[in-house]
C-alpha cells in the first residue's frame, strides 16, 4: 500500500477526518521548538504558554482547529508537521487498510463524544478550552459536591477509560 489513497495523501484520507492529535484528546499540549515558533503561533491568535521546565509550549485544543481541520496548517508547529499516530503508521505500512483506519477513528470519535455528553451533564463548561482528560479530572474530583451525580461519574470515568484504551491502542505507541 502506498502513501497515497487514489491521488490523495494518507492524510488527506485519515488525518483531517480525525483531529485528535489537535483537539485535546491525545494530548494536552505541544511542545514548541522555541520563542520564535512561539511569537509566531501567539501572533496567530493561539494559546501559547511558557513553562520554566518544558519551554513554550501550545496549549491543547489548539485554536486553529476548525472541526478536525488544521486551519494554520502551512504555519502549524514543527511537532505537528512531523507527528504521525500510531494508526497513520500502520495505514503507511499496509498492516491496516485506511477502511479499517476510518472506522477506528470513527470509533474513537464517538467514544470521546461520549465523555462529552456525560460532561455535559455533570458539570458544564461553556467556552472552557482545556484537553479532555484535566476536563474529566475536574468532574471526577468535583464528585463530592453532587451526590446525585454519582452514577453519572461512574459513568464517566469507564468511558473515560475505555477511551484511554483506545488511544493507548490504537493512536499512541
């Protein structure tokens, strides 16, 4: 199997139909290669932090994702350029068809929605921009403000898991 799908790129086929890598799933942020990609990623209106241990570093859901589409593309991290998951390796590789691929993503798509929902209904965050695992974490340690919730986080935290299974799994080595 070759890099491509007909004339379009792999990740033309996969990536840009996935987004995880970029929507606070997979990661809670990227590591930046120094202040210049920094000043330039601030410039462009994302979340740049600085951390003494770490350097700069992008903060996760990146802002310039427009669903699961990069929209800073040309202009996104030297890390982002050259990341590839686990299951887009595997695509490149031919030990799984980009059908497969497609389903697992639609899969893990709808596992992370289903995190959501049940967020959604434990403790809504309007506008709160933070990777999907501090959101749960936050949930869960709020647990004891609302014990009618209780189930609910229950609930959470085994799809929560179940989540972190598949990314373990499938996208992360």
């Amino acid at each position: 199997m070759s890099a491509h799908v007909g004339s379009a790129p792999l990740t033309d086929s996969l990536c840009v139909h996935c987004g995880l890598c970029c929507d606070g799933t997979l990661f809670g942020d990227v590591e930046l290669t120094g202040r210049r990609e920094a000043l330039r990623l601030g410039s462009l209106g994302l979340n740049v932090d600085e951390n003494d241990a770490d350097g700069q570093l992008l903060s996760l859901p990146c802002a310039g994702l427009r669903t699961t589409r990069c929209s800073i593309y040309a202009h996104r991290p030297q890390c982002c350029r050259t990341f590839e998951c686990r299951l887009l390796q595997q695509a490149r590789r031919g030990t799984v068809t980009v059908g497969h691929a497609r389903v697992r993503i639609a899969e893990a798509r709808a596992q992370v929605q289903r995190v959501k929902a049940l967020l959604a209904e434990i403790a809504p965050r309007r506008g709160t921009r933070l990777p999907l695992a501090e959101l749960v974490a936050d949930a869960v340690a709020a647990r004891g403000a609302s014990p009618r919730f209780s189930r609910r986080i229950t609930d959470l935290e085994k799809a929560m898991a179940t989540l972190a299974r598949t990314i373990r799994t499938t996208f992360l080595d």
